[in-house]
C-alpha cells in the first residue's frame, strides 16, 4: 500500500488520482519549497536505524556477537553517517538513531530475559488444555504458547494434547531449520516467546472453535474437497498446516510446486492480501458515493480488527497492515500520499519495537526487501517498451524487482531459485485478483458460502494448475551466500538503481552483475570442497563425500513411523546449502528405512548419475520405492559387489561388502560397505554390518571409522579395531529407545584410543580431506 504521514511529511500540490481515489487537493507550494520537502529523510529512517542498531546490540549481548552482526552495525553506521552529511536538520535525524539505539535496545532485553514458565517441566510427559490456532498451543495458567510435533491436523479450537516437554533444537544440518531461533522470533512484548515443544503428541480432545475464526473457516471449506479447502485457508488465513499435507499425483507435494514455481509468497499474507481485499471495499464506496473521510477511514478502521481478529500478526501481514492503515488515514484526512520510503520504514520501526527478535524471522527480511525493491515499479516499467500495456508493464516490473529484491535471502535460505517465477506469477495474480477478495466474502459468509464457493472452487483449481505446471520446471540450485556474496549482491543491486535513476548507463549493471558472480564463483572453481560431511539426521544415517570429480551420497536417512521426509526436508536442503548441484553416485546401503527411505527425495530433487545398491529385495516396500524413483528418474540401478571401484584423481571409493556369492535372511548382514582412499589416508563406511561381517571386511588401517549401525553393542568388534586401529570414528545417532550408541561400543572405542565423535551430541560433522 502507499506511504505514510508523518513518514514523509505533509505531501501537497495537485496530483492524478492514485490507486485509492483522488487525494485531497490543495494550493501548490512553490518548486523550491517543493523540492526541498522532497530531499528530506522521513524521521521513521534514522530511527529505524537506530532501531535495528540496538536489537543487534542486545542480541550481542545476551547471545555472541557474531560476525554478521559486527558487518551489520557497521553498515547502519556507515548509513546514518551518509544521512547526516546531506541533510541540514542532521542534529534531529541523529537524534532519533540515538532514541531508536534505546529503545531497540530496550524492547530486545525485554523480550529476551522474560523466562519461560513451561522450563521447569522440560524432559517431563505432560498433558495441556489450552486454545489451538494451528500454530501454537496457548495456556492460561501458566501464561506461555508451545509447539506442537508432531502438528495436530485438527483445526483451531479448544486442544488437550499430551507428550513430553522439550527443549526446541537449533540448526543441526546446514540450509537446516533453526527450531529456537524461530521460536524465539515468534514472541513480542504484548506476547509470550514460545520457549518449549511438546513432542511425541496425541490429541486427546477438540473442540472447534466458534468465534470469527471458526466462522470464517467454515465458509472457506463449505462445499470444498480437502486440498481446495487448505488452499482457501492458506490464502486467506496463511494456515499452511493442512495445505502441507497435500500432494499431487506420484507423491509431489502442493507446497514444494508453489516453492519450485516461485509462488510459495502466496500462502503468506502480505500486501496483496490487504491491497486487493482493501481495493474491493474502496471501490464499492466510491460507487456508493461517500465522501473521503467515510471512503477511507472505514477501510483502515477495519485493517486492526482483521490483523488481531481473524489473521494474527506475522511480519508480513502486519508490514501491510501498518502501511494500508496509515496511507488510508492520511487520504481521509486530506494528507495526500505519504513518502514511500518513510512509510516503509515507519512500519517497520512499529513491528521492531513490538517484536524485537523479528529482525531474526525469514519472513520480516523476505517482506521488506520485496517492498523496498517495489518503490522501483513505476521507473522500471517506464523502460519498458511502450507498445505493452501499462497494467502489464506494472505487473512485470513489480515481479522482477520483488525477485530480485529478495534474491540473496531465497537462494541463501532455499538453496534454489525458481527459474520460472515471471510467467507463473503473472498468470498466477489474475486468478488471485479474483480469488482473494470472493474468498474473504465467503469466509465472512461462513456456512452458508456453498454457493459462493461454486466460483472459489475452479479459481483454487486453476492455482493449483499453476502451481503444478510451472513446479515441474527447473530451478537454479544454489548454495550458501557468505559475506562476499551479499557484497556482490549489494554492488549489483545499487549499480541496477542507479540505472533506473538514469545516472549509469545498462552496460555498468551487467558489469557489476558479471564481476560479482565471477568474484564468488571462483574460489569454488580453482579449490573445489573436498571433506566428508556427516549429516545430522536424527537416528539414520546419510554421508556426503565431497572430492574434486566426485561426488557421492551414501544413505540418505529416514524416520520410522513417522510420514516426515528426512530425504526432502532435512538431506536435499542440506545438499543445496553446501552447493550440491549433482550426485554422482547415491549408495543405498542396505532396506532400513533409516537408510533409504530418505533417498527417493534425494532422487526426486537432484540429478544423480548412478544408484548403488546391495541386495535387490523384492518384498522390501522402501526399496521398492527406492527403485521405482530411479526408474521414474532415468537413474541407473548398479548391484554392486566387493571389488568394485570408482577413481576420481587421486581419490578412489572401493566396495568392500557384500560378496554378493549368498545373501543373509537379515537385512544388516547385506549392508554395502565401502572404503574411500585419499592419498595415504583411508576411511571406511561400513552400513550397519555386525561384527562378524566387519572382521571378514580386511579393512586395512584407517585413519576414520563410520561407525557400523550407529553404535550398536553388536557392531564395531574388537577385531575390527585391532586390523583398522582408526584415530577417530564417527558415530551417526538421535534420540532412541535402542539404546545406542551402546556403552560397551564406547568402551572398546576408548581401549583402542580412537575419539569418538556422534551427530547427536556435535550436529553434522564436516571432515576435511587431505
């Protein structure tokens, strides 16, 4: 939506009537009076400033003052010095960064030393009553929220769950999701920061809720099959839960086809929810004929209650919903259009000092950098050929620029960049022009919305269309961006912006575009990764092998009894983030599911030349699953035996199991081991073999040892140390009820000096190769 008052100051003067109506019209200033209104900074962008100084100062504080952190302040700093070298009221501006430092820091501390009540229950079984919103399980006494794992798929309502109280867990695996930091994002001043997560969860009673919220569920699902009906309630109330269950045909999930079509925005409210749900309204009172006061207020009068009744606050939503409210404000009260980067900043000074820790949220970035870049729509659609129509010019300038603006932070955080995201978005927002203000009317309508829902539902089903068309296309797969990057990027996206000021000529923006990919592209050309990466995948297994010419995947986890997918969740991110394009070889290790059952994700997400497997059972579904996907895939299936071996340079990877000559009527006997040479440096990877298959292996020595069957007391013997005698071993374990890794293992381990290192205590493991 527009910008604020008080952002910019007061905006006079005749000017066309903008998206919201004709704006009040008054006596022209002079130009010279104009124009230097016009130079002024917002007071909202130093204070922001200042703002956002002193969260990063409290979180140095209380946590550790990191690298980005120091980065960060010095660029807010290098910012208000600019501000204060153009501006003649530079005494005021730097005055209110100083407020802003204050209460930045203030509203932080505050966040962050409010202790949890739920603590003293952490490691307890508990049962909790409490209001569920789809989200968080909010108490009353004790006043505290909690999450729930696994999600209830009932809908919001009166919950009584039980399970136990833990900790939430940090980023254990890179491109990984960080639980604590997440949660500790969610609180706010007038807010409890949900501090535990109620795992292990069986519901024991619901009852749906009956005020607005439930009402207006039932009106977005009235006549609905299930996956139109999670769609509705993702669109119009940004509950992903039961759109995330969803998938198309061949086990494609809905939310990965809106992520790969770069639509995934979405199923976020953000601005285009207010804006074409506040469009509708303003338009039916223009036609009713009220007068600016009435055509304006009632919309921004209407904005809170909707924020805090039906949607609840996320930084998105509530961005769009400070932005909407104070440009409604300013036309009914004969402002004129506020400054757009004043009003930016002005919202975002009011969601920082409610909810510090958003600073932190993926969300609040993705949200504001988008809108930022859209301040550029109108420049860049005026460069484009003239013959377009304006709506389309508009629609293409605003798509590129909320893409590139957010460009860093979806490559960083996704590790991929949907390639198609121009097309789909623009044929994607004409369904959503329509579908998004007749899916509030229907919500609003409640149950009786069947009828209205006859349109809703074909609108809903052309999305998905859409989705599911422009998700089977390619995406630029990437890995994560350090500092250099966000330098380059930063490089290229000012040389872009002043090529739409019309100071740079084009020739310059692909120059500085060209030089920055060149600069952080090429440390990864002249030393490519070389290490084994342990991946962290709770109690599985799945190892990378990184090597100049060869890349290779062995296991790729699994969670037993449980619908979550460790390969497309947990291991494809993984592979992403450390900037895995392709695998050369994935080595399905023996039928466990905490094996394999992660490998059809890794198989359905990336290019793979070759699939190594053991045995080929053929009564084993999680195999069969496993082979199917390689045959979907086009990915050659090689039964490999002892002998075989693949050379990459001066690396070379050796199977040293099984023989192949009789198979075992117990899976972990036909476990695929390998050896991997490096020079004169050995490792060995061996499955989940026991031990008297791990004495017949003739390892040789070794330098590391991958622990067999994650410590099992019947695994690692004391021949195998004796021959291998390894310096260190790795052990691959969760949480677990089998009791690994068993103490005996520890013991022969420590008798042989080797240092034992385990996922479940160090996260992932990277291990440096020579």
């Amino acid at each position: 939506m527009g910008a604020a008052p008080g952002a910019g100051g007061r905006v006079s003067g005749r000017h066309a009537p903008g998206p919201l109506g004709r704006a009040h019209v008054e006596a022209a200033p002079r130009p010279a009076l104009a124009a230097a209104r016009a130079a002024r900074t917002a007071w909202s962008v130093p204070a922001v400033l200042g703002v956002i100084a002193g969260i990063l100062l409290a979180l140095g504080v209380t946590l550790d003052f990191s690298e980005s952190g120091l980065l960060s302040l010095t660029g807010l700093g290098g910012l208000l010095g600019a501000l204060a070298c153009r501006e003649p009221r530079r005494g005021l501006l730097l005055g209110l960064a100083v407020a802003g430092v204050g209460a930045g820091f203030l509203s932080a501390r505050t966040v962050l030393a409010r202790p949890d009540p739920m603590t003293p229950w952490l490691g307890a079984q508990v049962t909790l009553k409490g209001e569920w919103d789809g989200q968080f399980l909010t108490l009353r006494e004790p006043r505290a929220r909690v999450a729930v794992a696994p999600k209830p798929t009932q809908g919001a309502g009166q919950l009584t769950v039980s399970g136990r109280l833990v900790a939430p867990e940090g980023r254990r695996t890179p491109g990984g999701f960080d639980q604590a930091a997440w949660l500790r994002a969610q609180g706010g001043l007038l807010l409890p920061t949900p501090g535990a997560v109620l795992v292990a969860a069986r519901v024991q009673a619901h009852t749906p809720g009956r005020g607005l919220r439930g009402w207006f569920r039932r009106g977005l699902s009235a006549g609905l099959d299930d996956r139109r009906a999670a769609l509705m309630q993702a669109i119009e109330l940004g509950d992903r839960a039961d759109i995330s269950r969803e998938e198309f045909a061949g086990g494609y999930a809905v939310r990965d086809a809106f992520s790969r079509a770069g639509l995934a925005h979405l199923m976020a409210l953000s601005g285009q929810n207010v804006a074409l749900i506040t469009g509708v309204l303003l338009w039916l009172l223009i036609r009713a004929g009220a007068p600016p006061a009435w055509r304006y207020g009632l919309p921004a009068a209407l904005l809170l209650p909707y924020l805090l009744l039906l949607v609840q606050p996320s930084p998105s939503i509530t961005r769009a919903v400070i932005m909407g409210g104070v440009a409604l404000v300013a036309l009914a009260v004969g402002r004129g259009r506020p400054d757009p980067l004043g009003l930016i900043a002005l919202a975002a000074l009011l969601c920082l000092l409610l909810f510090p820790l958003w600073l932190l949220d993926l969300g609040f970035g993705l949200s504001f950098l988008a809108v930022l870049a859209l301040t550029g729509s109108a420049r860049l659609a005026g460069r484009l050929p003239a013959r377009w129509p304006h709506a389309l010019r508009l629609a293409v300038a605003a798509t590129v620029l909320a893409e590139l603006g957010t460009l860093p932070v979806i490559a960083g955080t996704f590790g991929q960049v949907p390639l198609v995201g121009l097309p789909a978005n623009l044929v994607a927002g004409v369904i959503m022009a329509a579908l998004v203000p007749l899916g509030f009317l229907a919500g609003l309508l409640g149950p009786l919305a069947a009828p209205l829902n006859l349109i809703n539902g074909p609108l809903a089903s052309a999305l998905l269309l859409v989705a599911q068309t422009f998700g089977q296309a390619p995406v630029l797969s990437w890995g994560v961006i350090g500092p250099a990057g966000f330098v380059a990027f930063v490089t290229a996206a000012g040389a872009g912006w002043l090529w739409l000021l019309g100071r740079v000529p084009g020739r310059a923006v692909v120059g500085a575009v060209l030089a920055g990919t060149l600069l952080t592209a090429l440390p990864g050309w002249v030393r490519p990764a070389q290490d084994i990466v342990f991946l962290d995948v709770g109690q599985g297994d799945s190892t990378l092998l990184r090597l100049p010419g060869l890349t290779v995947l062995i296991d790729a986890g699994g969670s037993v009894g449980s619908d979550y997918d460790v390969g497309g969740r947990t291991v494809v991110p993984a592979l992403r983030a450390l900037g895995v394009r392709k695998l050369d070889v994935v080595i399905a290790t023996h039928a466990d599911t905490d094996h394999i059952e992660g490998v059809s994700g890794v198989l359905r997400a990336l290019p793979v030349g070759e699939l190594w497997i053991g045995q080929r059972k053929t009564d084993d579904p999680v195999l069969t699953a496993v082979l199917n996907e390689a045959q979907v895939r086009g990915v050659p299936v090689r039964e490999v035996r002892r002998g075989d071996r693949v050379q990459a340079g001066r690396a070379a990877l050796t199977v040293l199991w099984p023989p192949g000559n009789v198979w075992s009527t117990e899976d972990n006997d036909n476990s695929v081991a390998v050896r991997l040479d490096v020079g004169d440096w050995h490792a060995a990877f061996l499955g989940d073999l026991p031990a008297p298959a791990e004495a017949a292996l003739n390892t040789g020595p070794l330098n590391l040892l991958k622990v067999a069957h994650h410590g099992s007391r019947h695994s690692t013997g004391e021949a195998l140390l004796a021959q291998a005698r390894p310096a260190d071993a790795v052990i691959s374990v969760g949480r677990n009820t089998y009791g690994h890794p068993h103490p005996d293992v520890l013991g022969r381990l420590a008798a042989a000096h080797t240092r034992a290192w385990r996922t479940d205590r160090n996260g992932t493991i990277t291990w440096p190769l020579p």
